[in-house]
C-alpha cells in the first residue's frame, strides 16, 4: 500500500480529495465538516507537511500516505493492546475491501470510520471494557465512529447485537456505557445538525423522491444481483459461506442478524436511491457498512470455529489483498491518464497571458466530461506544483452557470469552488501566486 501510494500520490486526490487538500494548504489548518472530526487523521500528514512549508509535490505525496498510516496505527493496536490478531486481520481487509475509486479520494470520513467497529467488536468480544482505560478508549472509539458518518450507526448496532449473542451474555456496563455514548451522540447531532446532513435525511420522506417505487420491481432485484456480483464479489462469497456455516451450526440468531442487517442497509440505501449501473464513489460511500458486517462473523466465529491454521487465514489474506491491489492499479491507469489530460490543459493554459480560465465547452462535452465541480481546485493545486510561481484556476462551463459568476466576478476574484467567490490576494502565497484578471475560454485540445 505504500508503494502505491507513492506512485499515485499525483491521482489520489480526485473530487472531495481535491477539496479537503486544497483547504488544507490554503489554511494551513484542518477542515472539518458536519463534526466529522475523523477528518483530521485524514489530513494530518498533509498538515503536517505544510506546516513545515514542505512544497506541494511531497504535501501530495504526504496526503497520499495518511491512509496506510492510519490503517497501521489501527492494526498495531488490535494487534499489541487488544492483542487480537482476527481483528488485526480485519484491519487490512477493510483498507482493500468495498473501494476502488475511494483509493482515489482516500479522504472519505466512512473510509476511515469502517475499521473502528472491527475494533469495537474485538473490544467487546476480548471483554475489554472493564478497566477505565478500556472504557475511555472503548467510548471515544465508538464515538469517533458515530460522528464520522450517518450510516455508522447501523453496523455499530450489529456489532453491539451480535457480540451479546456470540458471548451468551449481555454486559450491563457495556449498555450503560455504550447507551451513554450514542445518547450524547444523537443529541449532538440534534443540536448541531447541517443543512447538507438534513437534506440527505428529508430523502425519506421528501415528496419528489420516488427512488423507493423501484423496490416494487422484481427485475429491479435481478440489477443489485448482477451489480454486487460484479463489484462486492469477495464480500458476497464471505456471506455465504457464512450463513452456510451458520445454518449448519443452528447459530440461528446470529444468522437472522447477518442476513437482516446486511441486506437490511442495501434496502436502506435503495429506499431513498436508485442504485447506479456500474460502481461509483458515491455507493461506495453508501455501501462500505456492508463490510464490518461481513468481515466480523467471518473471521470471528467461522473461522474460530473451524479452527483454521493462522498460516491458512493469513495467506488467505494476503491472496485477497494482492488481488485488490491488482484491481486498483489496473482501474489506477485510468485516473493517470485524467492527471496527464489535466496537465495537458494547464501547460495550454500557461501558454495564454492571465491566470483564469475555463475550459471549452466541447471538451467538456467530449473527452473532459468526466470533469467535477471540485477541478478548479485540482487545477490550481495541480499548475501551482508545477509551476510556483504562477498558479492557474481553469473553471468548467458549469462552474461560470452558477449564480453570476459569469458576470460577476470581478478582476480581483476567483472561484475557490463554483460556491465560493474569493479575492486573489487572499490566498495563500507561500503556495499560491494568482493573476489578476478575467476568466477567459480555452481554445479546444480535443479537437
């Protein structure tokens, strides 16, 4: 994974990525959002490396390594405090498992949040909630997880449903704990609740919103089928073998659990979306709870039960591992070939006078249509690595259709996103030195 992210530093902050990056360098600081405040180990690397006025070429190189030190970080504790080698297993699975363009935009809250219930389940499973030490940590891992993302809360629930069954017990201070936790969480949120947050909630019950109609349709079963045999093979392959091995056994509770939750958050998801042909970031997203839920019967129960040799699991591992990273460098040339086209633009544009631009219409029609609201972030990050000493901002059509930018702006103003009018002089001139002037059209380079 580190060699990876080194080779692909360049390509691995796409859409979100390019947003959350280009805050950090601009204000030197973190950027938070809707107090998912996992963000700041998703930043921290690339943090740090402004702070210490590291040039922007190492700070994407930086930004690139914060996943594999996180997933570390969090493997070397399952490993040396909870001292849980299943869990340490998970860790890694979680890195590679349900993303492929999410290796791309290694930002994502959930991203970071998914291997915090392997751990809470190794917590609960290991009985480490007794000391306050484990307490502490066992409270402020499930409250990291809850606020790192709205569908967090449903394999936290498996996990503290789950473990109660699998240990023929249920623990009076781990509900009084756990209780206390997610209360204070809903709370909060209650209180501090975003637009963007209440928006995606009104999807339930917003009149406009007739996604759920499409549960009505047995061919609409037959798409998801072909879609996560397509894209969530090794994931479905682990589900069925384990509600084999559960049926088997008469684990029935624990079954109805597997087999409730998991297809319970893909009818969640369905609800209030129509699901995409092919598999983009935003499903991923949408789709990556399914991952906890699959992995901790699996690794937990199945594999203690049978008893597998820990030189099997392990090279088991490393298979599936090996075959992702394939699957990232083969979808990888892709996103080089978007980072040279980007490029490509930039050195067109720094062969104009002026520092603002907006790319022409027909390519964005044609071979840049792939192009987001976010690219005038990654192209003023992209042209000030190359170039220090002259940064570029090169806008898509879209962008100048929002509001008045088209006419709007003044001389002395850029679009930090289409949302957001900002005065050159205000960037950050350790990193950015912007012209003043117009934004002016692209001739067209697909042509």
């Amino acid at each position: 994974m580190t060699v990876f992210a080194v080779v692909f530093a360049k390509e691995r902050f796409q859409a979100d990525g390019a947003h959350y990056l280009l805050h950090v360098v601009q204000s030197e600081n973190f950027r938070i959002e809707h107090q998912r405040y996992i963000l700041i180990f998703s930043q921290l690397l690339a943090w740090l490396g402004v702070k210490v006025g590291a040039s922007l070429n190492t700070t994407f190189i930086l930004n690139s390594l914060n996943p594999v030190l996180w997933f570390f970080g969090l493997f070397l504790y399952a490993v040396r405090f909870l001292k849980d080698k299943r869990a340490a297993i998970g860790i890694i699975l979680t890195s590679v498992l349900g993303v492929l363009h999410i290796q791309f935009i290694p930002m994502y809250e959930i991203y970071y949040g998914i291997p915090l219930v392997l751990l809470l389940y190794a917590h609960i499973i290991n009985e480490r909630v007794s000391s306050i030490i484990d307490i502490i940590l066992f409270a402020g891992i499930l409250c990291t997880a809850l606020f790192a993302h709205p569908l967090l809360p449903i394999p936290i629930i498996f996990v503290l449903l789950y473990s109660s069954f699998e240990r023929h017990k249920f623990d009076l201070r781990l509900l009084i704990v756990s209780a206390l936790v997610i209360a204070s969480w809903y709370v909060a949120k209650k209180l501090m609740l975003t637009e963007y947050e209440a928006g995606k909630m009104a999807l339930v019950t917003a009149e406009w919103n007739t996604a759920y109609k499409q549960l009505y349709h047995i061919s609409y079963y037959g798409k998801l089928l072909v879609f996560f045999s397509t894209w969530y093979t090794v994931p479905l392959l682990l589900l069925v073998c384990t509600c084999i091995f559960l049926f088997v056994r008469k684990m029935k509770i624990q079954l109805v659990l597997v087999i409730l939750f998991f297809f319970g958050h893909i009818l969640v998801v369905n609800f209030t979306h129509e699901n995409d042909p092919v598999l983009t970031p935003y499903f991923e997203r949408m789709y990556l709870p399914l991952i906890p839920i699959v992995l901790i019967p699996f690794l937990f129960t199945l594999c203690r039960e049978l008893q597998f040799s820990r030189s099997f699991i392990v090279f088991a591992m490393f298979m599936v591992v090996g075959w992702r990273m394939a699957r990232f460098a083969h979808i990888g040339h892709m996103y080089l070939a978007r980072t040279y086209q980007t490029e490509h633009l930039i050195a067109v544009a720094s062969s104009a006078e002026g520092g603002k631009f907006v790319m022409n219409d027909y390519d964005f029609r044609t071979c840049y249509s792939w192009a987001d609201w976010s690219y005038v972030m990654e192209t003023l990050l992209r042209s000030s690595a190359i170039n220090p000493q002259r940064s570029l901002s090169i806008a898509i059509p879209e962008d100048m259709t929002e509001g008045n930018n088209a006419t709007g702006l003044g001389t002395d103003e850029f679009l930090f996103r289409r949302w957001d009018v900002m005065k050159d002089s205000s960037l950050n001139g350790q990193y950015f030195i912007l012209t003043n002037g117009k934004y002016i059209t692209l001739p067209s380079v697909c042509r």
